[in-house]
C-alpha cells in the first residue's frame, strides 16, 4: 500500500502526516511510527474484550434509566421537561468529561484511567437508587456523565495502541461495540431487575456489576500501567504532554468536531428518548418495552463488529484506509434517512424494524468515524481528539435533548423523527468534502497518503 512502516531515525515529523515528512511538535509520534514501533501485548485480543464488556457496562448504566423512565416519572412525579432536564444532566457532564476524561487518559495511561472512570460511574449508577426527586436524580445522573465520558476515550486508546493498523478498525469495533450489547442488555434486564426488587435495586445492582469489572481489569491489566508502546529510540516521546495548539490549529480536527456535533444528537434521542416514543405513541406497556427496545441496539452490536471486520478485509485487498473510511461512511449516511419514515411506520413492529435500520447504520459509522480519527493521528493524543469530538456532540446532544422535552409535549415525535434523517448526511459532507488545497498541502498530502 505504499505505507513506510521504517521507524524514523530524525527529528523532522511532521504531526499531520502518516509518514514522516517535516518538522512534528515534541512528544509526538506520527501514525506511521507509532504503528512500526509499537511492543503489542500478547493478551491484547482478552483486553479487547474486557474494554468491550467496559462499553457495555457504560451503555447498560445510562439505559436503565430510559427503560424505567415511563413508571419512574409518576412515582416522582415528573413530565417530560423534567425528564429532559435530567438527561441534560448527564449530558452535560458527559460533554465536559469527554474531553478532561480523554486528556486524563493520555495523562495516565488506558489502565489507570479506565479503571477510575467506571469506579465514579458505578458509584453514581448506585446512587440513583437513593434520588427521591427530580433534582436528585439529576444529581446522580450528572456524576454518571462525570464518570462515564473517559470510557469510550480510553477504549479507542486502548484499540489503537494495542493492535497494529490493519487489526485496528476490528479492535475497535469490538471494544465500543459493547455499548450496544449493553443497550441490548438493560431493557430485558432492567425489567426484570425492577420486578424483582424495585426500580432502587436495578440501579444498586448496576453499580455492584461496575464495581466487579473494576477489580477484573485491574488483574488482567497488571504490570502495564503506562501505555503499551515501547520506543525505545525515541525517549521524549513519552511525554504527557498534549499538544493543544496543535491540534486546535489542525483543520482535520475542526471537520471531526464538526461532523460529530451534527450526528451525536441522533444518537442521544435514540439511547434516551425511545422508550417514550413507544408508551406515548404506541402505547407499550414497561414489558412491551423490555421486551422490544433492545432490537435497534442489538442491530447497531453487530454493525459495529462487522463494519470493523468488514473496514480491515479492505485494507488488507489493498484500499488505504482513508478511502476505505470515506466510502463506508458515505453508505452508512445515506441509509440513515430511513429514520424520518419511522413516524409513518404502519405498525410498531416496522417502526422498531426502521430504528433498527438506523443503528445498523450508526454501527458502520462511528467505527469508521473513529477508525478515520486513528488513522490521522498518533497514539499519544487519540483519546485527546476523541474526547474533544464527544465534548462537541455532547453540546449538540445538550441543545437538542433541552429542545426535545417542549417539542414533543407540544407536537409530538414527528419534528424530531424528521430531523434526524437529515444529520447524518450533513456530517458526512463536512468530513468527506475537503476545500480547495493549495500546492503546498497537496504536495505534503501526497508525501503522506497511504
């Protein structure tokens, strides 16, 4: 494929390129390098599947609330702006932690940092059990987003500093790929968790399940409290520090954030907003909901898997991964119009078969949206630029979820079923369509292509 996989032996990288061509800020690593002079873990694969079932725990926690939202609002009284204000609350958190929980990953490393945000999620997770009004259980969800908005940095940090660029897309796809599974989880789970001991004890229980994934990655990760790249050439590359100019000043960085504040927003009404849709529209009842809301995310599981395997067989035929991105990301955007048809749906059963459509689409997406981001930059930042993008959607999903509680008490679903058939195709436009380049920047993106 034409990619130098040659460690450098200069000075002279350039941050921005996949090989090394000018000069690179101290303390960074480009792509190219980071890959060929990455010591990959021999358990790799084992931590991949224990930062999946991270994801899954994080997903399983943020959903239990949705799934007893129905019942739990008229125990405490709440209506529907109250309920968004709640889930403002862990969105706001979230957004604020992506990016402080990413750069505190890149500061202490995928096992530290990993391990210290689940223990604050599952202690937040546990103490919703104790909320006896709106307020404190919009208290219990803002510590939830606190906690929570290191996880998916520290994931992708992990897949991509453990597994070599043609394994990478797959690793990643797994290890975020448990979110779904964990969306999959919590409705039949939280159903029967709250039938046997309350809606207080499905939350008590999610917090015990964090605690016991706690100490198992604690084992498992012994002895690598420090990322796993080893260069040994290069001893300033070590560094914790974050390039922030850098990366502010980098275009690519801006059309990330972009992007991501225009398709998060569908992703966040689909996790918190469809068990409402199904009551109020379509009249389920808490089982029907437990028995059918876990359908759209197993979907999105799958996708999320077989889109990484899918990403990493082309790169291997020979595509460079920056257009294998690109193309599945456009596919994946122009399936996602069919959510707007979900409000014309004849049945519950199409309706529920149209979400699923989506998060499939959703799945092909964001493993290659964050493949595209692992592509571009090294190791050392990946959490950094990952949790900056998930700040910016978190924004949008903020703005958004504060508009939808009114919008639905006074129209109904059907705006916003409408809008999201647009998003995801604005996002992909702004990633894939790049300005006019002048020569200087075609020439250096020739030097660096793949």
């Amino acid at each position: 494929m034409g990619v130098n996989r040659e460690p450098c032996e200069t000075q002279t990288l350039d941050w921005r390129a996949d090989v090394c061509t000018v000069m690179m800020p101290a303390g960074l690593e480009c792509p190219a390098c980071d890959d060929a002079m990455n010591n990959y873990p021999k358990n790799a694969w084992a931590l991949c599947w224990l930062m999946f079932f991270a994801t899954a725990l994080s997903f399983l926690d943020r959903q239990v609330l949705s799934v007893l939202a129905p019942s739990l609002m008229k125990e405490l009284g709440m209506d529907n702006t109250d309920y968004a204000n709640v889930v403002a609350a862990f969105t706001f958190s979230y957004m604020v932690m992506f990016t402080a929980g990413g750069w505190l990953v890149d500061r202490l490393g995928t096992r530290r940092g990993l391990a210290l945000c689940i223990a604050v999620w599952s202690a937040a997770s546990g103490a919703h059990g104790f909320a006896m009004s709106a307020l404190g259980l919009g208290v219990a969800r803002l510590f939830l987003g606190l906690g929570e908005g290191g996880c998916f940095p520290a994931s992708t940090k992990g897949a991509c500093e453990w597994f070599p660029a043609a394994q990478r897309a797959l690793a990643i796809g797994i290890a975020n790929g448990g979110s779904a599974f964990g969306a999959v989880l919590a409705p039949p789970m939280t159903v029967w968790l709250a039938n046997r001991f309350g809606w207080r004890g499905a939350f008590f229980a999610t917090g015990i399940m964090g605690a016991t994934w706690v100490v198992a990655w604690w084992i498992a990760t012994s002895g690598r409290d420090s990322v796993a790249v080893q260069q040994p050439s290069r001893p300033e590359a070590a560094t914790s520090q974050v390039p922030w100019r850098a990366l502010l000043g980098d275009p690519r960085v801006w059309r990330i954030l972009a992007g991501r504040f225009f398709f998060d927003p569908v992703f966040y009404f689909y996790m918190f907003w469809i068990p409402k849709y199904l009551s109020d529209e379509r009249g389920f009842s808490l089982k029907q909901i437990g028995d059918y809301t876990w359908i759209p995310f197993l979907a999105l599981g799958i996708s999320n898997i077989a889109a990484g395997q899918l990403s990493d067989l082309l790169v291997r035929r020979g595509w460079s991964p920056r257009k294998t991105r690109a193309w599945l990301l456009t596919i994946a955007a122009l399936v996602t119009p069919v959510s707007a048809c979900v409000i014309i749906a004849p049945s519950a059963v199409w309706a529920i078969g149209l979400m699923a459509v989506l998060m499939a689409a959703h799945g092909l997406w964001i493993c290659n949206f964050l493949a595209h981001i692992s592509d571009q930059f090294p190791s050392s930042v990946i959490a950094t630029v990952v949790g900056l993008s998930g700040t910016v959607g978190g924004i949008a999903a903020t703005i958004a979820n504060l508009g939808t509680g009114p919008v639905v008490d006074a129209c109904g679903f059907t705006p916003i079923f409408i809008c999201t058939g647009v998003l995801y195709p604005i996002a992909a436009a702004i990633l894939l369509v790049r300005p006019p380049q002048t020569g200087r920047e075609e020439k250096k993106e020739n030097l660096c292509a793949h």
